[in-house]
C-alpha cells in the first residue's frame, strides 16, 4: 500500500477495513437473530401454555431409578435425577472406554501380525463389528446375556460369594472397618513413591546410562505397602456379602445386566474403530527405524516400548480421542435397553414428567459438549506431552 | 461469499418467523384434505396396525370419528405411530393434531406441558402381570422384585408411589419402547411388568405363551384415558371433544351403527333428532356440517359399538364392559357425556 492518504475514498476500499466492516454487520446479525429466536420461542411458548425456567430443579422428581451411585429416592429433586444420570453416562463411558481401548490395541497389533490365522481373526473381528449397526448390536448382547442367564433362584455361584443370574452379578461389598483409611493412606504413599522413583531413574538413565526396573519395583512397594498397613490395623476389612432374599439377591455389589451388555456392546463396537487407528498408527512408523533401532542394540522389547510405541501414539491419539468420544455419545443408545443414562433419565422420565424440553435438552446438550470437550483437552494434553518426547 | 451469508441468514430469520404465526388447526386441517392423529405403535385394540398398514382399535375409532365428522368420511386421517416419550412433543410441535394413544388425563399434564384433554375414551387403572408359576397372587407380595415398564409414562410414577405407600422396595427397569418392555419380561428379566390394566391385557397377546401369566387383582391408580390436543386452539379441541360425547349419547338414545339411518328417517325424540343432525344447528356451532354427528354415528358407530369392536369380552383383548367404569352411568358405570345441544 503506497499511498497513506485517510481519504475517504481509501476507507472505504481499504480491504481490511471492509473485512472488519462486515464483520461487524454479520456479528450483529446473528445477535438480532438469536435474540428473535429467544424471543419467539419464548412468547410461543407461553401462547402453548408451556412451563419454563428453571425451578422445577429443586421440586421432588417422584420416580424410581434403578441404578443410582448417589443417594437418591423419589423424594429427591429433579436436580438429583440428573446428577444422578450424568454419573451413569460417566460410569458407562469411562469403562467402555477402558475396555475398548485394552481391546482396540490387542486387536490392532494382532491385525498385523505375522501369523496368518491371528491377522484374519482380527480382520473379521473389525469388518464384522464395524459393520453393524451399533444399536442391532446392543440389543443382541442384551438379549443374549438375558437369554443364557439362569434365574436368581438357580444363580451361578462361585465360593458361595459371587453370583450371576438375569438380574445381574452380585459381588461382596468391602467394609472398611477401624484403621480402613490407613491402608489408603499407604496406597497412595507407595504411588507417591513409585512416582519419585521413576523420576529418580530416568534422571539417573540420563546422567549414567545405567537403568532402574521401575516397574517392578513399584508392584513391589504398591504390595508390600498394602499387605503391611492390614497386618498393622488387624485387616479392618469385611465384606458385605449378597444373599438370596425374596425374589433376588440382597447385598452386596450388584452390576445390572444392562450395564454390562452396553458395555460391552459399546466397547466392542468401538474397538474395531481403535484397533484400524492402532494399525494405521503402527504402519506410518516406517521399518527404518526399528532397523536403526536393532543396529543400536537395542532388544524387540524396547524397539516397540522406546522407539515404535511413541511415534505412532503421535498419529493414533487424535483419531483416537474422536473415538472416545463417539463411544461417550453412543452411550446415549442406554434407553433402549433401560441403561438408566442421562438421557433415559433426564431427557426421558423427567422430561416427560415436567414437560419442559427446552431446559431439559440445553442442559443434556450442554453436558455432552462439557464431556466432548474435557476428552479433547486432555488428549491434546497428552498429545502434547508424546510430543515433548521428539528430539 | 458475505452475501451468500447474509441470504442464508435470513433464509433461517424467515423460518422462524413463519412458524411463529399460526392459523386455526380447523381451517389447516379442511385445507389440506385430512389430519395427524398421534396413536401407539402397536397396543390391540386400542390403536394397532394390521399387516397391510390399516390401523383399527378403540383410540383410532376416536380419529375416525374426528374424521367423519369434519369431512363424511372416517378415513381421511394419517396415522403416526408414536411412543411414550416422542407423544407430548410431537403435538406441541405440530407434527400430530390429536393425539389419541391411552394417554392418562393428569393435572400437570393438563396445566403445565401445554395439553387440551378432549375427554375420557376408557376408564382405566394400572395393575400388575406376573408368571402364573411365580405363586404370586397379591401386588402386596411384590417387595424386592424387579419390576418392567415403559419410559414417559403415569406408569412409572404410580409405582413409585406404590411401593413407597406400602414400604416395600424394587427394581424399576424402564425402556423407551414398548416391545422392548414385554420382551424383557417375557425373558424373565423382570418378576412383573406393570402398565394399564388395558395395556396389560393387550400387550398380554404379544407374549410366547400368554395363558402363563396372571393380572394381579390389585388396581393401584386411577388411569382416565383420552385425546389430548395443543392447548390454545379451542375450536378443535371442541370437534374433538363433541364427536367423543357425540359417539357416547349416541348410545344412550339408542342411535347405533347398524340402525342409525332407518331410525333416523323415523325417530320422533328430539335428542335423536339432533344427534341425526336434523334440528338444533349444532353442526354450524362447530363450523362443521349438520350431518357431522350423523356420519360419525353411522360410519365409526356410537360408544358401545367401538368398545365391543375392539376391546369388548368377544375379542382377543377380552374386556368385559359390565360392571366396568366404562359401562354407561345408567348401567352403573361412569360413562357420561354431557348433552349434545
Ligand atoms: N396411560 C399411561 C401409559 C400409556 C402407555 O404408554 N402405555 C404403554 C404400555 S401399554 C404403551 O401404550 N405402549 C405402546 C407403545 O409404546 O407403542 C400414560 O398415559 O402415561
């Protein structure tokens, strides 16, 4: 630009300057358009005798929930029945995902393996899940654990403690007694130490060379730690163990078959996806560097843990948490099978029951956008620190 | 490209603003030649398809009334199979404009979702199925059992109430869809499976072996069941209301399905003489023709009609009317309508 004459003329045609301009113009547009869409809503709204606002958070919900990890009853208010929702969806995504990413990496490592039959099983087990839907799949898993489980009064039984029928399994509960907490206390203090250890090693590895068997080590103090605290507090601990009252077992622990079939279901479903990241990860780490690797003697062991593990996390963790969080938002399938979930809970009976879906559904929308966004902050967190890891 | 912005923008501002007006679901509906009627997906003889797509039972006869008496004919109605959970929204927003799908007539249905009940089309109340084999013979021995229902529903609330009144515990197990339900019970994940005593002997037939199982006697709430429409549009909610009533003082004068047309050339009581739309200009009352209460009569039937059609002791569903709430007042029952004048 060589001329830096303020005419006007320049103003007007300054490209930037219009940029800003209409920038401004659509900003302002979209506010006028939500503010009428608020607006209009909420004069509909009233015309349909409609409810609205957010009271009927603190009135008793009246229903029954029949898993709950708080304490909840139908005096409870509706707030509680989201709460307790949430933590439903948060229980069943966090173990889908656990289960799906043991699965998912097996999977994806043995689909390239050398053996034959190993690789072909692998490849099936991927077209096969991949290519149902997943709610046909939830549906099968139910029914078929309803269909093979016997009734409560002819449970499996093992060790006279843990029972399995088509009301669930039922496992003793720990009791902590007096001196309980002590034993956590030593938990955590031996993974305090475990940490400082490794940290100590990799310092040590740095400086000399030489290395430390860190993770042995830690088993060793976690262990040890445990097993000494409960010799001093004179194992504080008892178990709560379910009997066999009425029509089912009292006591105890107890997994309702719906939460295992939709785990499994959606862990199942999701591991093919993994298991096709794992294997792209795995094939972009080109063969070089595991032949450089072999000729700076290091064993296979450490090739794959130092050299082809990092490199490939670097490529599988992105796609990997938009599996994750595919697998959270699936989880949403629960009502279908009576998982009581977030929004089998909230978005169905109390929804249903208050009739304010506008509320309802902004806060379940809200809760899914809070859950997809922590997952992919703490990916790229970890992603991030993979990469510190590149010299 | 701004430009390309700005006209989807206001493509989306003109939506919204559209939607925002609404005419009279009367005038809408005589514009385009018929009407949604919200009905279940699949509960016989109240609202159940048949394999070539016909639907019939006692709720769906309440549409084909609507149906004749706005246009002669009881088959100008498209029905959408709805659940539990979808039936309240799909009114509101429009998709449906009766909803005729046993749904319970309840205050706060009634005050704070936005609904117009219409009327009672049965009389019912929830009770309990259990398997014959279980020895259960009281819903007073349920305590700890796991109990099937459906999601949305008064069902659902009563329970609670239930076993809260009677100090006892349990286990819901609550799906969104009604097959899902009956299966579940049906594969033994439940001790009972509770819903309307109407819905229970309905969704009794959908069982591998139906005879296997026992309504316990216990009734444990009231389930008035009726069309609901959007509240805010009075004049249809009076259509729906007077050809429900219609059907019912129908069958109180006498006026029936079979006969309707021979006692109508004939009948010298001046209620019949009404009913057969030939005094009284009750038709221009509700913008409809004189015949409206005439055709609903003689091409659907009045209440007693429907009722042995689809639900009475004779069909597969098996409920005797006598000595139920839905026999006429003058039978003991509480069948009444208010007069048609
Ligand atoms: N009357 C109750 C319950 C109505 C209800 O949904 N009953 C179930 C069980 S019979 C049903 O109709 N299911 C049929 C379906 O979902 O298609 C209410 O209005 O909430």
């Amino acid at each position: 630009m060589q001329d830096r004459n303020l005419s006007l003329s320049n103003i007007l045609f300054n490209r930037s300057i219009q940029g800003i301009f209409y920038q401004i113009v659509t900003l302002g547009l979209v506010i006028l358009a939500i503010i009428y869409i608020v607006d209009n809503t909420a004069r509909n709204m009233v015309a349909r005798g409609l409810a609205s606002g957010f009271h009927f958070l603190g009135v008793e919900a009246q229903f029954d929930i029949q898993m709950t990890l708080i304490e909840y009853s139908p005096t409870s208010t509706y707030f509680d029945s989201f709460i307790v929702g949430l933590l439903n969806t948060l229980l069943v995504a966090g173990l889908g995902i656990f289960v799906a990413t043991i699965v998912g990496f097996a999977v994806g490592i043995a689909r390239l393996s050398p053996n034959w039959l190993i690789a072909k099983l692998a490849e099936a087990y991927i077209e096969i899940l991949r290519n149902i839907p997943l709610l046909l799949q939830i549906f099968f898993w139910y029914f078929a654990v309803l269909r093979a489980l016997p009734k409560p009064k002819q449970s499996l039984e093992f060790a006279d403690s843990f029972f399995l029928n088509n009301r669930g399994l039922f496992i003793p509960d720990p009791v902590f007694g007096e001196g309980g907490v002590l034993i956590l206390y030593s938990f955590i203090a031996a993974i305090l130490i475990s940490i400082g250890i490794a940290v100590w090693s990799k310092q040590r590895q740095n400086k000399t060379g030489q290395t430390f068997p860190v993770f042995y080590s830690s088993i060793g103090l976690l262990i040890s730690f445990v097993f000494l605290s409960m010799l001093a507090t004179g194992f504080p601990v008892t178990f709560d163990y379910p009997e066999l009252k009425g029509f089912n077992f009292k006591g105890g622990i107890k997994l309702i078959p719906e939460l295992v079939a939709l785990t499994f279901a959606l862990s199942m479903y999701t591991a093919s996806f993994i298991a096709e990241v794992v294997r792209a990860g795995i094939q972009a780490v080109s063969l070089g560097q595991t032949e450089a690797a072999r000729s700076l003697g290091l064993n296979p062991n450490q090739i794959l843990r130092l050299v082809i593990i990092p490199q490939a996390l670097r490529v599988i963790v992105p796609p990997l948490t938009n599996q994750y969080l595919n697998l959270t938002k699936n989880s949403s399938l629960a009502a279908a099978i009576a998982y009581p979930d977030l929004v089998l809970v909230f978005a169905g009976t109390a929804l249903m029951q208050t009739g304010q879906a506008i509320e309802i559904i902004g806060m379940v929308m809200g809760v899914y956008l809070f859950l997809s966004l922590m997952t992919s902050i703490i990916m790229n967190l970890f992603n991030r620190f993979m990469r510190v890891a590149e010299r | 490209m701004i430009i390309r912005k700005l006209t989807i923008l206001s493509a989306i501002i003109s939506l919204f603003t559209v939607s925002a007006a609404t005419a009279g679901t009367l005038d809408t509906v005589k514009g385009q030649g018929f009407f949604n009627c919200g009905v279940s997906q699949g509960v016989p003889g109240f609202s159940n398809p048949d394999s070539d797509g016909n639907w019939s039972g006692i709720d769906v006869d309440v549409c084909r009334a609507v149906s004749a008496a706005i246009f002669g004919t009881p088959d100008n109605v498209k029905y959408v199979p709805l659940t539990a959970k979808e039936r309240f929204t799909a009114l509101q927003s429009g998709e449906i404009d009766v909803l005729s799908r046993n749904t319970t007539w309840t205050l706060s249905r009634d005050a704070q979702i936005g609904l117009e009940f219409a009327g009672v089309n049965f009389y019912d109340g929830q009770g309990f199925m259990v398997r014959s084999d279980s020895g259960i013979t009281s819903a007073m021995e349920l305590d700890g059992a796991s109990v099937c229902t459906n999601l949305g529903t008064t069902t659902e609330l009563n329970m609670a109430d239930f076993f809260r009144a009677n100090g006892m515990s349990y286990e819901p197990v609550v799906f969104e869809k009604a097959d899902e339900v009956v299966n579940a019970y049906d594969e033994g994940r439940c001790d009972t499976y509770t819903t309307d005593k109407s819905g229970l002997a309905a969704q009794r037939t959908k069982l591998a072996d139906p005879d296997a199982h026992v309504v316990l006697p216990e009734t444990i709430s009231k389930e008035p069941l009726g069309p609901v429409v959007r509240e805010g549009d009075g004049d249809w909610a009076d259509i729906v209301r007077w050809s429900l009533n219609a059907m019912i003082e129908a069958e109180e004068f006498g006026l029936d399905k079979g006969s309707a047309s021979s006692t109508c050339a004939t009948t010298g009581n001046p209620v019949v003489a009404r009913l057969c739309g030939k005094e009284g200009g009750n038709g221009a009352a509700l913008n409809l023709g004189d015949s409206w209460s005439f055709d609903i009569i003689s091409q659907v039937g009045n209440y007693g009609d429907i009722y042995e059609a689809n639900v009475g002791a004779s069909t597969p569903v098996g409920l005797a009317r006598a000595g139920s709430p839905n026999a006429s007042y003058k039978n003991g029952g509480v069948l009444y309508a208010p007069p048609a004048r």
